[in-house]
C-alpha cells in the first residue's frame, strides 16, 4: 500500500499519454479477464495518482469508466474494432480502480476492482421512448428464445453440434412481441444434423465456441426464430507464440456457404446497416 | 500619444488535470 504520511505523489493530467497508457492496460487486462460478458472499452480516466516506489519504479492509482462493446469476451476481435453498445440498446457502463506497476517503462496490474452497472431506465427513455430495456437472462421468455434459436441453427448446420454455453442479453419487445436474445455456444462432438441426445455429446477438447443474436417472434398459431451465428476460429491449446495477427478475429461459415447473406432483421443490437456479413440467418 | 491600456496577460481556458475527456457519451 502505498499510502502513508510523508509520501508524496504526483498527479498527471488524466489525459496525458502516460496515464491512457496505464489505462489501456487496465482494459487489457478486464477484457482478458472477464469470465462472460461483453468487452469494455475506454471512456474517461476519472483521476490518477502516481506514487513513487521503492527501490524503483511507480505505482499508478487509477479510476475509469469503460463501456460496454458489442464484442463478446470469447471474441477474438480486438476491442479497438469493437462498436460501443449505444444508448437506444440501453448501455452498460463499468467502474473501475486499478493499480498499475510501471517499472522500466512497463505497466503491471497489482489491483483491479469493477463494477459494472446497466444504464437507467429513465435515460434510455429519454432518447428512445419504444426502445426495449434489458430483461432478466433468466426470464422463462428468454432462455425459451435462446434454447428454440440454437435448436434451429443446429437443424440447419452441416457441422458440429453446439451446445448453449451462455445468454448474455435479452430484451421483450412489446411490438411486434418478440424476444430478443444474444446467447454463446460451444462446439461438441456430436454432429448437428443428427438427432442426438445432448447429454451424449462431449464439449470439443479444443473449444470451439460462437457467438448468435435471434429474434423469437410470436405469431398467430406458432412462433418464428431467426437466428444468426457466428463461430470462432478455434483458439489452439498450448501457448505457442502465434504469427503477428493470428489472434484477430476470423469469422467461419458453418452453414450452406451458398444462403444468402443475412438481411436485416430489424431487431435492437444489430450490427448497423453496411456491416460485411459475418453470419447467414437460418 | 496613444497609450494602450494595460492589458492582463491572455488567459487562455483553465483545463482541470481531471477528469480526463469523455470518449464516448455519459451514461
């Protein structure tokens, strides 16, 4: 702890360079360290404070708000090519304090705290009165949507059988009704098409997970999914050093190479219109 | 003679060290 009588510390400017160095490593080090969610991003350094360390280097107490990005952590893409959840999808922001280590001009966390905290109600209101609000991920209408979208795409994929690893946001349109959910899935055994019991298939010792967005509309007499997923390259086991960009992002089709690219579903959370396709609806 | 007044040195806007710029929006 670096705090005492007779220390002094130095307070940079919360934008000088140095300081958005130590804070970029701080969402380095959330994002690498979320166990599920979304990626944050970098909003505002709130206030720094750099204390001097003996025998040498500095310690940088730091305060800053992140948002949250439409990446989910099992993403490979970098969270700088990340969209920011905006204010209609009500946004989620974080609050954090960290403690940096710099030592021979490289920064180390030593101290991490976060909370992160959807925005209110109120606000989402004030710049869109039809948006929906986040619902509950363990609403019966959610995980419902979830379990019938991955059961879809399952009986449209021509590869592995995947599994639901987790819902990761939801929110009930009033109208038309429907439920909007975004879900992780993880890559097992078993192939898709075939009816299997989930029980008997086996997660792949080489995870392969993906990520889907699908939109259960309620109709006269039935219901209607609609369901885009993405798979990630699967990451290799061992921590060999990988080749400079094997780590970015590398969308796989697994479904009919030859459907047609994903038209807009006109559901919140939707990558903007002009986004490449990165998935095909089922 | 035209005696110019005097004027105060030229205060720019005081910048607060922090907090730092907003990148995005507040929420």
């Amino acid at each position: 702890a670096p705090h005492g009588p007779g220390l002094i510390y130095r307070q940079p400017n919360c934008d000088d360079p140095e300081t958005e160095e130590a804070a970029l490593v701080a969402i380095d080090y959330i994002n690498q360290n979320l166990p599920w969610g979304y990626k944050h991003t970098l909003n505002q350094i709130d206030e720094v404070k750099v204390w001097p360390q003996q025998p040498s280097g500095e310690l940088f107490e730091i305060e800053i708000d992140t948002l949250e990005t439409t990446c989910h952590v099992l993403d490979p893409t970098p969270v700088a090519r990340c969209s920011v959840r905006q204010l209609k999808e009500h946004a989620v922001e974080g609050d954090c304090d960290f403690q940096l280590l710099k030592l021979d001009g490289k920064f180390s966390v030593v101290y991490a705290k976060c909370d992160s905290s959807p925005d209110s109600a109120e606000d989402v209101r004030k710049v869109c009165q039809d948006c929906p609000l986040l619902a509950p991920l363990n609403d019966t209408r959610v995980v419902h949507a979830a379990k019938a979208a991955l059961a879809a795409f399952n009986a449209q994929n021509n590869g592995s059988n995947f599994q639901l690893e987790e819902i990761s946001r939801a929110q009930l349109v009033p109208l038309p009704p429907s439920t909007y959910v975004e879900f992780t899935v993880s890559g097992t055994d078993c192939v898709a098409k075939e009816a299997t019991e989930a029980a008997k298939c086996n997660l792949l010792a080489e995870k392969q997970y993906g990520f889907c967005k699908a939109t259960l509309s309620e109709k006269l007499g039935g219901a209607e999914v609609a369901v885009t997923c993405m798979v990630f390259q699967t990451q290799p086991v061992s921590s060999q050093p990988q080749p400079e960009g094997a780590n970015e992002a590398v969308p796989t089709p697994v479904v009919d190479p030859d459907a047609p690219p994903s038209p807009p579903l006109g559901a919140p959370g939707l990558p903007p219109a002009g986004s490449p396709p990165d998935s095909h609806v089922l | 003679t035209v005696v110019q007044p005097s004027v105060g040195a030229a205060a720019g806007p005081v910048v607060p060290p922090c907090p730092g710029r907003i990148r995005h929006f507040k929420v």
